[in-house]
C-alpha cells in the first residue's frame, strides 16, 4: 500500500491538532503503524503515553515537543524518538502549520491522555481497531 502523505485528510480533534492513521492493523499492518500530525499555529497535541514506542519525524514547521519533562525545539528533519509509556506533547508555536509524521513499533497502540480529550471524558485512544476505538475512562473520584 503506498499513501502521499501531501494528500492525506487529517481528522480534527480540537485544539489546532488533526490527526490520521494511514497505516496500523486496521488496514493489515502486522507489526507497525504510522500517524499523521497537523497542528494548526498554537495548537496542541495533549500530553499522552503510548503503549509502543514512537519515531517522529517533522516533516514542516518548528514544533516545542516534551518526552518525559524533557522539552526541545524540533525542525523540518529532525527525527525524534520517544520510548514506550513515555508521557509526551507538542506545542506548535510558530505562525505556520507543523506537518509530523509518525511510525509506531507496534500495528495497534494504545494512547492514554492526560486529560480528557473532549466532554465525553475520552482519556483512551485504540489506534489499529477498526473504524478506531475511543473509549471514555473516567477518572478515578477520590474519597
């Protein structure tokens, strides 16, 4: 299966970020996935973990990115990897949009937000089930 991702329709999430799955087990994948990240300027990508670890690659913009409390400036290029259970975010931060792309090591992830993605609640992410699988996980209420 090939896939340009100049022509790739990212799906908006909120908050200046659209994302896409090209690839994961959705589509037959076996052993990887791949994402693709638009952020809008000063959108967010939440911070989150996922269950495999991720190589980004900047493929437009200046993006801020956070991987484990560690935060770097990424360009056009820059390739960065980001370890399993890693809590992770980005920060667009210039005038222009930031285009990522993104492999994962596994063809189904699973993300956990920090915080919820929408008024559902949505905290958890399946990416590779098909049509995809968001799951609303309250958080638990304190005594």
């Amino acid at each position: 299966m090939i896939v340009n991702v100049n022509t790739l329709e990212a799906a908006e999430m909120g908050g200046g970020l659209s994302v896409t799955f090209p690839f994961s087990s959705a589509t037959g994948m076996a052993a990887s996935a791949a994402v693709y990240i638009v952020l809008e300027p000063d959108g967010v990508l939440p911070e989150h973990t996922d269950s495999a670890e991720e190589w980004l690659l900047v493929l437009e913009g200046e993006v801020e990115a956070t991987v484990g409390g560690q935060t770097v400036t990424l360009t056009e290029g820059d390739l960065a990897w980001v370890p399993a259970i890693a809590p992770h975010s980005a920060v667009n931060k210039s005038d222009g949009q930031v285009r990522i792309l993104g492999f994962f090591a596994a063809s189904t992830n699973v993300a956990q937000f920090t915080e919820p993605l929408d008024d559902a609640g949505t905290q958890t992410l399946v990416v590779g089930a098909a049509p995809g699988i968001v799951l609303p996980v309250p958080q638990p209420v304190a005594a």
